[in-house]
C-alpha cells in the first residue's frame, strides 16, 4: 500500500517535481511465472443450496454445497416496539459459518399452510391490527393485515436494523424480501386485496427504495413476479426496476419455462432486462408444484422438459438454485457437477512479473459474474481493481503492486467465511519474455499539474492512459491515439494520483502525479 511521504519530504517532493518531465519507454523485460491450479469444487455463493435445517444432505455433500436457505419470521426477533433480539438470526450464520458455507435468509410474513402468526405480538395486540386466516393454495393461512401504519414502519424499521447489523456480515450470502405467499410478489391462488391482503404500491415503492438506500454490502432479491402490473408498482414507474436488487425465480424449470418470450417466467425475466445479471444476482428454486420436475431437475442432457439445468441457467445467468431434495433423485457428483456450472469461473491465463510490478490476466469462463469484491493477492498485496462484475467471457489485466514468486497466486475477498477459497484454473510454466526497449516514448506533463495532462508520444501508436487516487478508485481513463494529447482533469479533486499507462492492455510503466 502507498504510504503518504511525512510532511517535509511531500514539500520537497512539490518543490522539485514542477521541473521533471515524466517520460515512458515502451517495452520492457517481464518473468513469465509458473502457475498450476483447478476449480475443484463449487464455488463460494454459487451452486445447488440445501436448506439449513437438512443436516443429513449438508454433511453428505461437504464442500460439493456452498450456500444454506432458511426462511425466517418477523415475530421471531421481534416481540415488543423497538426490541430486537437478533439471537436466533445470530445463531442461525454461526452455525452455517461452521459448515464453511454462507446463508441464504428469506424473511417471510405469509406462508401457505402456517396459522401461526408472524407478526410482532404488540403490533397484533393494537385496537386497529386484525389478525387474518385466508385460505392461500387451498390451505388455511395468516395473512397480515397490510391496513396496519404500524406494520408498514416496523417493516421499514426492521431492515434498517438488519442492514445495520449484518450489511457487512460475509457469512451472509444473499437475502431475499417479498410480501406474498413465500415471500414472493403475489399471493397465489389467494385474494390478492391492496391495503388489506397485501401492501398497497405506494408502500412497496417506499419499501423497495428503502432498502436500496440501507444496503450497501449485500446483494438483496426479489421475485420475479415482481414484474406484475396489478400488484406490484415497478410497471409504471420505470425507475424502480434501476434499483440494485436482484431476482429470483422460484418455479425454474417447469414445464412451460421460457417456452416462447411471452411465457409468464420467461416474459417476467424480460421485463426487468436481460443485461440485469451484470451487477445484480439471479437465482430461485427448482419448480417445487411439481414432484416429476424435482425428480428430473438435473437430468442430462435434457432436464424435466427438454432443456437442460446448465442450458437454462446460461440462458439467465443464474448464480444459486435451491434444491432441497435433490439428493432423493441424484448423486452428489451430478449436485456438484451442477453447482460448478453456474456462477462466476475464473481461469488465469497470464501471470508475470516485471521490475515493479505483478501482472494477471484473467477470464471469467464461468456464466456470472461474482457479486462481491475479490481481489488478486500475492505476498498479501491486493490488486487496485476488483474481480465484482467481470461478465461471462470477459478478461481484465490486473496489477499488484509486489512481486510474485512462482505459483504464488490468490484470490482474496473480505465476503468468505473460514475454510472458504475462491479457486481459479492455471496451466502456465515459466520463461523468459523480453521486450525489446523501443525508440517510442511517451511524455506526460505537467507535474504537479491543474486542469490539464498533455500527452506527447513519438509513435502514432494507441495507449490507455488510467489516473488512481491512493485508495485504489479509478478516477479517469482516457485512449490516446494521436501523438500529441490533452487530458481534461478539471473534474478531479486535488492530491496525489497514481498513473498507469497500457499498451495492447500490457502496463507499460506506472508514475505518482501530483494536482493542486
């Protein structure tokens, strides 16, 4: 890490540097170091998920499964106003924890067949709360009473607790929110009553932009169904579908499932747009209406219904998939196999030192992109940029400012639990690669400089010029193709950047810039 010179250096180091001008030399010797190593097993917050609570599946499958589901209920951690009483929830990531996997926690008011309420008992206990027992899928069920103000601000309240307390927490994984049966986005086969049964689309619109706002850490979803006009209001205000949630489809793989682009799944998956696997994850639950579809969930090569598991996960990009029973109908090689084919994959295809720095390219071969910062590390040097959203297929250089040794690799993120790793593939030996020294130079000035850097460069050549402030947050990038260039650096705030220059994505040579 860069460390800030002491205060008389730093004014030595401003008197001085006005009068050099900083040049670079394209080409230089770099090390091609040897790297030998394979994805063997699912990675973490990826693959086929167990519920918590199937202790004989989950150490059946060791490593073979990487996330755990549980449902949780409001009234559980809340029985008094203002009194929170996070034990259980505590308990519950502690305990996933110790099976070296993470959570995946949906909260839940309704769920068909449960009498049992699930709502604080003082909001229960209020003169203007009616408990409700509907019939929900054929099944006595308590509904809250969605008329309630009370129940609207607890809810609110409730996740700015939960944000506040596990935001950062990297035993969990994802967390999941909705309001119908399941907690998905409507109540099936129930009646479906605004301000009664469920929220009325002003409050959603509230909530859903509430936890937008609380959540900066942890990648949240909700139902594909979502996308229903009559009971949600992401329809008609287009702004909330920019929001940073992601989705989950908990009927995957049923029978009609994405058979044209206006069946239901499909045309749900659409409407909140195809490139939303970017940045925010996708996952859901093998169609659980049905037991023939359990059973042929994971069939090869043609799944339930003609389509295989890993070619409609490409088709979304899914990340995760609950499949609780899977183990009843297949073996724990085909579960893993499974889980290895969905999520981010990284393979690394360069690796090489030069006199100054590491260098790494990698590719995400894998059909997702990681959703939290991972980071390439050698000798406990992280990289400045973060593996969180390389698409499928893309690759990225990434520079480590240290020098790496052979077979000294790893990728490092503060989102794992202990005795979890995020593997990548290798197969590189070591050589020698010379660049020859070449007459084009690039010339950058002036330092410290103000609202401008003037590029000069002795070829007509393309180089990708990048500013970082100290934290490691890339601040501009700029192409330059032309020998003679200006950069506009009005919009930056003034102290010291770090300036990397690329050729062909190779960095050519890296320098301090001081503006003021």
């Amino acid at each position: 890490m860069y460390r800030s010179p002491k205060p008389p250096y730093l004014k030595l180091f401003l008197q001085i540097i006005p009068f050099l001008v900083f040049s670079f030399t394209l080409g230089q010797s770099h090390k091609n170091l040897a790297l030998h190593s394979s994805v063997t097993h699912v990675q973490p917050m990826n693959g086929i998920v167990f519920w918590s609570d199937n202790l004989s599946a989950l150490n059946e499958l060791g490593n073979k499964c990487q996330l755990e589901f549980s449902y949780m209920v409001y009234s559980d951690i809340v029985s008094e106003k203002g009194v929170y009483n996070w034990s259980i929830v505590d308990a519950l990531l502690e305990e996933t924890a110790s099976h070296e996997r993470q959570a995946i926690i949906r909260f839940r008011y309704t769920y068909p067949g449960i009498e049992t309420p699930s709502v604080p008992s003082y909001i229960r206990n209020r003169s203007d709360y009616t408990d409700q027992i509907i019939r929900i899928e054929e099944k006595s069920t308590y509904i809250p009473d969605w008329s309630n103000e009370e129940l609207k601000n607890f809810t609110l309240e409730f996740f700015s607790e939960f944000a506040a307390r596990y935001d950062k927490d990297p035993r969990l994984a994802y967390l999941q929110v909705g309001f119908g049966s399941y907690s998905e986005y409507h109540l099936y086969d129930g009646p479906n009553i605004t301000d009664q049964t469920f929220p009325s689309k002003s409050y959603q619109k509230t909530f859903l932009q509430h936890l937008d706002g609380i959540f900066s850490n942890t990648s949240w979803s909700i139902s594909i169904d979502a996308s229903e006009k009559e009971n949600t209001p992401i329809f008609d205000n287009p702004e909330l579908k920019n929001l940073n949630y992601g989705l989950f489809d908990d009927s995957f793989l049923h029978k009609e499932h994405s058979e044209s682009n206006n069946e239901y799944n499909r045309s749900s998956w659409l409407f909140f747009d195809e490139n939303r696997s970017h940045t925010r994850v996708a996952g859901g639950e093998f169609n659980y209406h049905s037991d023939y579809d359990q059973k042929h969930a994971l069939d090869l090569p043609t799944g339930p219904w003609g389509v295989s598991f890993e070619e409609l996960s490409e088709k979304y990009h899914i990340s995760y998939m609950v499949g609780n029973d899977q183990l009843r109908y297949k073996s724990k090689e085909r579960i893993e196999e499974a889980g290895m084919n969905i999520g981010y994959h990284f393979q690394v295809n360069k690796f090489r030192v030069t006199e100054l720095v590491t260098e790494v390219e990698i590719t995400n071969i894998g059909i997702a992109p990681i959703y939290y910062d991972a980071y390439p590390m050698v000798k406990g040097v992280r990289s400045l940029e973060s593996l969180k959203g390389l698409l499928k297929g893309e690759s990225k250089v990434f520079t480590i400012n240290a020098i790496a040794d052979n077979e000294e690799l790893m990728i490092d993120s503060d989102r794992l639990v202990a005795g979890q790793e995020i593997q990548f593939d290798a197969n590189l030996e070591e050589s020698e690669l010379f660049v020859e020294e070449a007459e084009n130079k690039v010339f950058i000035y002036p330092n410290p400089f103000t609202n401008k850097l003037i590029i000069k460069k002795t070829k007509n050549n393309q180089v990708e010029i990048l500013l970082f402030d100290l934290l490691g947050k890339k601040n501009k990038s700029v192409i330059v193709n032309t020998i003679d260039h200006e950069i506009n650096t009005s919009e930056l705030q003034n102290g010291i950047y770090f300036i990397k220059i690329l050729e062909n994505g190779i960095i050519i040579n890296t320098d301090f810039f001081v503006k003021k």
